[in-house]
C-alpha cells in the first residue's frame, strides 16, 4: 500500500486516458465512476455490496454531514471511513453547491456563505477554512475545494465575478488544507461556457497547485451539447499528470462522452435516484419497471447482467415490488444500476488500454439505439 496520494496514467486513445489513482486506502481506476453516499450511506445500499459492483471510492456530501449528524460528531466516533464501514478510498465535496441548491435565507460574501439548514432552519457560516477543517474531521481521502457554483444561464459578468471568487477561495483553501500526507486537495475549475474564463481559471488552479483537478460548474441545467462542447477543450487546460474530474455527471452516454473528452472521475445520484423510482438504466437503454408491459415476462432486466436483480429475478417480480411499495424494489434496482455503469467504466478502461475505444464507443451506442427487448 501507498503511504501517498498519486496518480499513474496507463494508456491513452485519443483524448481518452486510463490509468490508476493510488492513495493509502486503496487503489483507484480511472476512468473511475464514485456512487454518491450523500449522508454516509448510498441509499439501498449496504457498503460492501457497493464494493461488490466495482466501486473504488465512495463520494460523502460535506454540507449533509455537517448538519446531520455533524462532523465533531464523526470525528469523536472514528471518522467517515469508520463511522459508514466504508474502507476504501472517500471523496467529499466542498459543500458550495449544496448550500446554494439547498439551503434556505443564504448569503454570500467574500469571507464565505451564511445560510440556514433545510433541516432544522439553524444557522451556519461556511468558508473556505471550514470547509477543509470539516473534511478534515471526516478524514476523506480526497477533498474539494470551496466554490462557489452559479447556475446557468447566467452573464458571462455573473460567471467571471463567481469564477475569480472561486479561484481566491481555491487559494483560501489550498492554504487552509496545509500538509496532510495520504490525503489530496483538488481544485475547481469554473468559467460556465466561455473558454477564455476556463482558462483564466484553469491557470490560477495550476499557479495554486493541487493533487487534481475538477471541472465543476457544468450538469447544472445547460444541457449536453453545450456540456461535451466545453469538454472539447476544458481538460486540455488542465495538467496531464493529474487527474481530472468531472463534477455531477451524469447519465451513461454523458460518461462515455466524457471520458472519451479525457475526463478520469465522475459521480452522479442517477443511478441510486433511478433505481429507488422504478428506473432502470440497461446496456439497451433505459427500462422503466413499473409499466404494466413487465406484469407477466418472466425475463431479466438484462439476461447478459450479472447483478442480482438480474440474475434472480424476473421483470414481472420487479414490477410487482415495486407497485407494492416493497423496500427490495429500490435495494435491487439500484445494485443492477451501479452494477451497469460500474461494468460502462471497466469496459472503457480496458478498450483505452487495448487502444480500442472508438469500436467499443461505437457498439454502445448501437446496442443502447436498439431500445428495450420486444414485450412478449
């Protein structure tokens, strides 16, 4: 085992890298999708039946942890890892997105945001140094800058005032953070659309210095075009021997075009918020279980999944589960999603590796055109 955080690129096609985050926990391949455990939990989800679909590392929410059940409290009980039985590699988030999508009577200035919980309504001031004290007292592995993430559209004065905001915060953060071997600070790089403020960005992360880079400020409601347009060149400004990670995305052909851009790590809430509404995400696309069509087919959800709800049961049991209100529909539904876009990520690291991956991005996206099996 590492005593240190690094990172090994392996292989690359085209734009598209593979390769291997190493940290004192565990190992972590890129491309790497983390399942989101917002609240020391990924809900339906026992912890090693995460592992069991493939996962590397996990991503806590820093805002959730905070207000419930707070992080003295996590800290005094062993740490996050400890606390949810969860040993291998965490990523927390800085809380920034949280707090401007959630919390009530904000307020944003220089120092940080004030804001009231949408919890209980008490009151909260998070800044740059809080941020990195209270991932410090979880113990992540991996922890984010604070930023401040505008939602598009905005103006392009709005996005470069809370861009250059964000960088003087990167450096609150970065020294606030100070020297913690094994553990990794990542940047976020902002700028909205415009490639001029991405770079601008991109440069004062790089004068700063971090372990990673994310892309942060995309997935908020501008769309996938405009998403895989500043893909095209957003990573490029980022360093090659770092890894880069793409906050928040997202659905599989949102990954596969990302990681085909030279993105390294995602996360999303899709697939465990899918499988607890009935949504089910398969290699021909998606399947939603509670039509009245899966009443009577006693198939699969996908006969070549090797998940259990695939490999135990039958549509017609997961539509009946699921009309039921049953606890079981949501624990297996998500296992099968997580399980899916686990084996999306596997399949594009060995296509990177074996210099294959245009064949590979072509067949899935010729399978998932194919739409659902016939009904019987």
């Amino acid at each position: 085992m590492t005593e240190r955080f690094g990172f090994q690129l392996n292989a690359t096609d085209g734009a598209a890298r593979t390769g291997v985050i190493s940290t004192p926990r565990g190992e972590i391949r890129t491309p790497a999708f983390m399942p989101v455990g917002t609240a020391a939990t990924v809900k339906a989800m026992m912890p090693e039946s995460v592992a069991a679909t493939g996962a590397d590392i996990l991503l806590g929410n820093t805002y959730h942890l905070m207000l419930r059940p707070g992080a003295e409290r996590i800290a005094r009980l062993g740490g996050l890892h400890k606390f949810m039985n969860w040993s291998k590699p965490i990523l927390t988030d800085s809380g920034g997105f949280q707090v401007m999508s959630l919390a009530e009577l904000r307020k944003l200035t220089e120092e940080g945001v004030t804001f009231r919980s949408h919890v209980d309504g008490s009151k909260h001031e998070l800044t740059p140094e809080r941020s990195m004290e209270i991932q410090r007292l979880l113990g992540s592995d991996i922890v984010m800058c604070f930023d401040e993430c505008p939602a598009l559209p905005a103006t392009e004065e709005a996005v470069a005032e809370s861009m250059r905001l964000s960088m003087r915060w990167a450096q609150r953060s970065r020294d606030a953070f100070g020297d913690r071997p094994g553990h990794a600070l990542f940047g976020i790089m902002q700028g909205g659309v415009t490639p001029e403020l991405r770079e601008e960005s991109a440069e004062a992360l790089k004068s700063i210095g971090f372990e990673g880079y994310a892309i942060g400020g995309l997935a908020v409601g501008e769309g996938q075009e405009a998403m895989f347009g500043v893909l095209d060149y957003a990573p490029g400004f980022l360093p090659e021997d770092k890894p880069r990670y793409l906050m928040g995305v997202g659905k599989p052909d949102d990954i596969v075009g990302a990681v085909k851009r030279g993105v390294d790590m995602m996360d999303c809430v899709l697939p465990s918020r899918s499988g607890r509404t009935g949504q089910a995400w398969t290699r021909r696309g998606q399947v939603n279980i509670k039509n009245a069509r899966h009443a009577d087919d006693p198939r699969p959800l996908d006969a070549a999944c090797t998940c259990p709800a695939c490999a135990n049961y039958s549509r017609a049991y997961l539509h009946h589960v699921f009309r039921a209100g049953e606890m079981i529909s949501g624990m297996l539904l998500t296992w099968h999603n997580l399980h899916y876009y686990q084996e999306i990520m596997a399949g594009m690291r060995a296509a990177i590796a074996e210099g294959a991956f245009a064949a590979w991005e072509a067949e899935f996206h010729a399978t998932r055109a194919q739409g659902d099996i016939e009904p019987l």
